[in-house]
C-alpha cells in the first residue's frame, strides 16, 4: 500500500502540466506494470473481459519459465559433462554455472530492447506497449550461448526498431521480433549462431565450471545430420534436452508444460500448435519413407527448435492466422516447410525459423482467402432461399 500511496503522490508531476509531463510515457509505462489501470471506456460499446494484453504477456512470461529454468541447468550440463567433471558435481553448482552464463543475455536482451521501447514511446508521446515482455524472454532462448553480448545486443535493437515500431509498435508487427533478432544474427554472423563451437560455453564463471581447450567442438544433433555423421543422442536425450543447442529450446518436456499452461488459458491456439506438428511429421514420414533422412520421422519433432517455435513462435497471436481455418492451413505448411528446409540444405539443418518467418508474411493473405470463401458461400446459400 505505501508503493501505491507514493506513486499517487508523484503521479501529477507527470501529468499535463506537471514539471516532469515529458516523461509522462515513462511513469505510465512502470505504473501500469506494478498496477492494473483504473481506467475504463467512456463511450461506445466495449467488452470488457478479465484479460487484457499485460496479463496474455505475463502468462507467455511464465510459461516460458520451465524452458528458460531447464536451459540454464543444461548450460551448466554441458560445460561440465565436455570437461569430463559432471560426476563430481553438485546440482546447485551445474544450475548457477549456467545461471550466471545465461544472465547476462536475459539483461542485455531487456535493457536494450526496453531501453529503444521507452525511448520510441517518449518520442511519439505514446503510452509504452507491454509486446516486448515476451520478446525479451525469447530472444536469449534461441540463440546459443557462445553468442557475444555486443552482437545480440545488435540484434535486439535491429528487430526492436526494424521489425515491429517501424510498423507501429506491437500488434501492427508482420514478423515475429524474436525470431528476426535470430534471422539477423544468423546472417549477419553465422559463425557464431551455426557450427560446432557455439553451443557450449567453454569458459569458467566465477569460479565455477571448467575452462574448455580453444576450438573445443560439439555439434547439435541436427548438426550432425546436416554432416551425414552418426546421432550420438539417444531418444530419451533428445525429449529430456540434455543435448547441445539453443538455451531454452532442448528440453521437449519443459516446453510442453509451457504448451500446457498457454493451451488452459486460452492463450494459444491449439489449432496452430497440433497442425505444426502434423505438417511436421507427415513431410519426415515422406522423406522417411524415400531414405532422404538419417533420422526416425518422430526425432524431427524432438530436436532442434521445431517444438520451440511450434509452442511460442507459430502460436504468436499477432503474426499467425487468426481465421480457425487459416490456423489449420499456416501450421501445416509450417511444420512442411520446416522439415523440409532441414532435410535439404544440409548447410541450414535447422529450418523452423525460416518456416515461420515466411509464413509470417503469407498469414494475412491466408486469412484474407478464408474470409473471402466464407463470404461467398454465405453468398450462395442466401442466394439459393
């Protein structure tokens, strides 16, 4: 109650007329966070609902916690089981090596992302829009942790200006801003987003984990499918996520308690998130089928980022098909496309990225189709009476 009474009290310096009204959007933007706002529609007709977009944000947020929480202890995992000293250590040891690793990103992908949001905000005396909260978890769980600060600081600020204000802020975006920060590093670095050297963290952290050799190697299993080489990882590695990858996009059982939880608040469309992995598995059953893959159809669904992006990316409400129809087609070709890219550029293994992106582009066009068809058989049943 005494955060609340002193935020009244300061709350008419920011408001017009007060000595501090240039930072109106700035004040505005932490209130409405710590508070729910008090205020309502004056006129017209309004639904109002008990959930609004900070709380669909802070949901997203907390079903992302058991991915971000498992790819911190995999970090630590990793380093540990490379340096031949994963027996000898604790669980609160591998857990903090990697929390300290994975930090760093979390903070520079807020700050400046955050950072250009507020100042956007202030510019155009606009009130600050929540769309980052999302995208700031995101982006450090699709990017390996051998990527540099500075170059991911780069990324976000690209996707944040590029990909979603130039547009007009959230909710006008066409692409998904995490996975543009993640297409910007792939091809603006791709040593440091591909390969065999980024995905283990070789240094030691205060003290903790074990410094790894330079030019230290250790390819994904996608990776080694791109090569033609023999899968290491077995099945229960690969659901589990003890495997090397992208920080919060190994583990198939921390994103599907994440899935639950967005599936029982509505939050994600159900709809978007099967039709991925049916796309998926009908098109590695295909390429199974021809001997095209060194891999089972089900290990497609398991590895890499295709689960990721089929939970939080391809369900992004804003850039996906809203129309029931268009999310059955937009998830299919997804999930198609994805595999498909895998399989056949064997210097791009992972293809879920580049999947969702292009159909990013293509959502408005499908959902324009399926409100036209509907329109127009509408059309001929009223015709026909």
């Amino acid at each position: 109650m005494s955060l609340r009474k002193y935020i009244d009290q300061i709350k008419p310096n920011f408001e017009k007329g007060g000595k501090l009204h240039a930072f109106q959007s700035v004040f505005d933007g932490f209130e409405t966070f710590l508070y729910v706002p008090n205020t309502t529609a004056k006129s017209g007709t309004h639904i109002h609902d008990a959930i609004d977009s900070k709380r669909i944000m802070s949901i997203v947020v907390i079903a992302l916690m058991p991915a971000m929480l498992f790819g911190m202890y995999n970090v630590g995992y990793q380093n540990y089981l490379a340096a031949g000293t994963l027996a000898s250590a604790s669980f609160c040891e591998v857990f903090l090596y990697g929390a300290l690793a994975v930090l760093p990103k979390i903070l520079v992908s807020y700050i400046v992302g955050l950072g250009i949001e507020f100042a956007w905000a202030q510019w155009k005396g606009e009130e600050i829009q929540e769309g980052f909260l999302v995208s700031g978890i995101l982006i450090p769980l699709i990017i390996p942790v051998g990527c540099p600060l500075w170059m991911l600081a780069i990324a976000v600020a690209f996707a944040v200006i590029i990909g979603k204000e130039i547009f007009g802020g959230t909710g006008m975006n066409i692409f998904n801003p995490a996975l543009l920060c993640r297409a910007f590093l792939f091809f603006a670095y791709p040593t440091k987003m591909s390969g065999d050297t980024v995905w283990v963290s070789t240094d030691s952290i205060f003290g903790l984990g074990n410094t790894l050799p330079d030019g230290y190697t250790a390819a994904t299993p996608l990776g080694q499918v791109g090569q033609g080489t023999e899968v290491t990882a077995s099945l229960n590695d690969m659901i589990l996520g003890f495997i090397p990858g992208s920080i919060g996009e190994t583990s198939v059982v921390a994103i599907a308690l994440g899935a639950i939880l967005l599936l029982w608040t509505g939050i994600a469309s159900w709809k978007t998130m099967l039709s991925v992995f049916v796309g998926g598995a009908l098109m590695a059953c295909c390429f199974e089928s021809l001997g095209s893959t060194p891999i089972h159809w089900y290990e497609h669904l398991v590895l890499g980022g295709f689960a990721f992006g089929a939970v939080f990316m391809a369900t992004d409400p804003v850039t996906s098909c809203r129309t029931e129809c268009g999310k059955w087609i937009y998830g299919l070709i997804i999930g198609v496309m994805a595999v498909i890219i895998r399989v056949m550029n064997p210097g791009y293994p992972e293809g879920m990225m580049l999947a969702i992106l292009l159909m990013n582009m293509f959502a408005p066009t499908i959902d324009h189709f399926v409100v036209e068809r509907n329109i127009s058989k509408r059309m001929k049943r009223g015709g026909s009476k």
